[in-house]
C-alpha cells in the first residue's frame, strides 16, 4: 500500500471503543455501513474487544467487506501522529494524536460528562487523591479534542454545553438511539437466569463510579423493610468487577456476566422492571431499550434522563435509597402497559440508528 493510499482514505477509528454503551454505537455504524454497501474507501481500526465483540454477534459473517485493522491506543498515537491522514472519523473521543499539519478533517464524537459536568454529583463522593487524578485525566483529554475540526455529540443540551468550552468547533447533534438488533428478535441470543418467585429489577451496564451501583443493596433493605416486597436484582457485571464489590452488594444482587450486544434484549425480556441509579450521562442507551421492551425504568431525576425520556420515566432523587425504593414499589403495584406501549411507540418513532447514521455519513463524506 503507497503512502498516497494511505492518507486519502478515510479512516473509521474505533481502537478506543472496549466497554458498555460505546460498543452498542460502534457496533449499529458498522451494521449500517454493511448494510448500505457504501463504497468510499473506509479503513476501520478496531479495538482487540470490539473486534472480540463483532466476532461474537451476526456481524461476524460480513467481516470480510469491510477494510480494518487492529490497534492498540498507544500505537494508534504514532500511528497517526505520523501518518498525518487527512481525514479521520473517531466514534468516540478524544483521538489520541497530534495534529501537525493543516488541511486536515478529524471528526470527533463527544460524549465525557466528566468535562462538561466537573463539579457533579459524584465528585463530592471521591477523595482529594481521586480528584486530583480525575482533573489530570480530563485537562489531558480536554487538550486532544482541540485537534477535532469537528465534534459530534448526542443531544442539543450538549451542544449548547459544549459551545461554552470549545467556541471555535463545528459541533453537531447525532442523537443516541436504539440499537437495531432490538428490531430484529431473529437475531438475539437467550440469557439463563435462575427461577425466582421475586420481583425481578435488571441492571445493566459496568461498575464506573458514576453509574452509583453501590446504592442497590439499601434500596433492596428498604424495598422489604418499608413495602414488604421481595426483590432480586440482576446485574451484568464481570466476575472481576463482581469480585471488587461490598459483600453486601454479593449478597443482594446476582451477576449474569457480560453480555454481548445480542444478549441485551433477552435480558430486558426476563426482568419485571429497570432500575438505572446513574449520576452523570450525556446521554445513555438504557432508558430507550427498556421502554423499548415494554419494561418500567426507575431512574434518578436528573436532567440527562427527564430531558430523554420525560413522562415515561419514574424518578427518585437522586442517591436516595428510600426515594428510589419507594418509586419501585409504586410502580410494581400500578397497571401500566398502557403507558408501556406508548413508551415503545416514542422511542421508536423518535430514536432510530438510521438517523444518526445519516449524520454521521453526511458529516464524514463532507467535501469529499
């Protein structure tokens, strides 16, 4: 391959895609893009678990159309910061290279709370140490976004947030959505879980400490202590993350393990309702899958899931275990598949992958 070939492709990085809802996302563009044939000259990088990921789901098949490689994040620096290409699609951000020349198009999806929401709900909860650390880790990625012509985010709240901090970037709104493997059960993947005469509450998502997992095993005392209802959490977490948790958090809830995006809608399917204790999102996927899937979410009431969702969602405040038990317990004694099904119609009519990959694609193939 000459080195002419090499910069007029246009590079599809998602070498730093490995966990939770990024895949999902990385994982529908993909999809899309076998499924629109479309013929321009894309070099995709990929992440050694995203490609474990891929091999693993009904995309595995249709893994010889595509161009790809498989990089690590640290040769992805030179491999870029040498190579100079002209163009460069990074799903999630920051790209982790040094622009050096002009005339380039790197476009950079954003989606770090973190950087727009410094002083959050979690950040009290950490210990100087942690701070310092976090505020290390942030300026640094902060910095490698002001190579990005362009940035991409998932909601006009973001935008107008991040405006405020890079005032000379192009940014647009793709929104988040609904993966399309939940539109075609032909393709799921059934999960075991053991029989239980409980209440069954699912969980899903990684041990990152703004997703506020810790508040489960209180919510669960105060589901039987204050309402007298008998709940089993589920959650999908890995045996090593399981391992780190309270004993107390082994005792109250069950790990189902990791699963592959194929494995999400069974998982939605066997749970009698959501609960999603999250402090800090620009935007999460889970609230639309299980309205989706007709099941109730309880969530905290914080303006990343009102302004989603609205009136389809039930709120407690947040890190209030008594609020949230109080919510679950009033919502598992309430008849509403009514509501459940116009949850499904909502998300449905107003969050489709093929709309954000058109933003994507029209935002890539610009001037070309």
């Amino acid at each position: 391959m000459t080195k002419n070939k090499d910069i007029k492709r246009i590079y599809i990085n998602l070498s730093n895609i490995s966990t939770g809802g990024a895949v999902q996302v990385a994982m529908s563009f993909i999809d899309h893009v076998i499924c629109s044939e479309i013929n321009h000259d894309f070099y995709f990088l990929f992440s050694k678990r995203l490609y474990k990921e891929i091999n693993k789901s009904h995309l595995a098949p249709f893994l010889n159309k595509l161009n790809y490689k498989i990089i690590s994040r640290r040769s992805l620096f030179f491999y870029f910061t040498i190579m100079q290409p002209k163009k460069i699609f990074t799903l999630f951000g920051p790209l982790y290279s040094v622009k050096l020349l002009s005339g380039r198009d790197w476009i950079t999806g954003f989606a770090q709370a973190w950087i727009l929401f410094p002083k959050n709900k979690v950040y009290n909860e950490l210990d100087i140490i942690t701070r310092l650390r976090f505020k290390i880790i942030f300026w640094i990625q902060k910095a490698f976004y002001f190579n990005s012509d362009t940035l991409i985010v998932e909601h006009e709240g973001i935008k107008t947030k991040l405006q405020e901090v890079f005032k000379s970037k192009n940014i647009i709104v793709a929104k988040n959505c609904l993966n399309q493997i939940f539109l075609d059960s032909t393709n799921w993947k059934p999960i075991v879980i053991p029989k239980t005469e409980k209440f069954k509450i699912g969980v899903i998502g990684r041990n990152y400490i703004h997703k506020n997992l810790s508040i489960i095993p209180s919510v669960h005392k105060f589901l039987e202590k204050n309402h007298s209802i008998k709940t089993q959490f589920y959650c999908t977490l890995t045996s090593t993350e399981m391992f780190k948790m309270s004993d107390e958090f082994k005792e109250k809830v069950i790990s189902l393990g990791e699963l592959s995006i194929n494995q999400c809608p069974d998982f939605y399917n066997n749970m009698d309702m959501i609960f999603f204790p999250s402090n800090l999102e620009c935007f999460s996927a889970t609230p639309l899958e299980a309205l989706y899937m007709k099941k109730s979410i309880v969530c905290s009431n914080l303006p990343f899931n009102k302004n989603i969702i609205g009136k389809f969602g039930v709120y407690f405040e947040p890190n209030n275990p008594v609020s949230a038990a109080e919510k679950i317990a009033s919502t598992l004694k309430k008849e509403i598949n009514g509501q459940l099904k116009e949850a499904k119609k909502f998300v449905f009519s107003n969050f489709k992958s093929e709309d954000r990959f058109r933003i994507y694609i029209n935002t890539i193939l610009e001037n070309e």
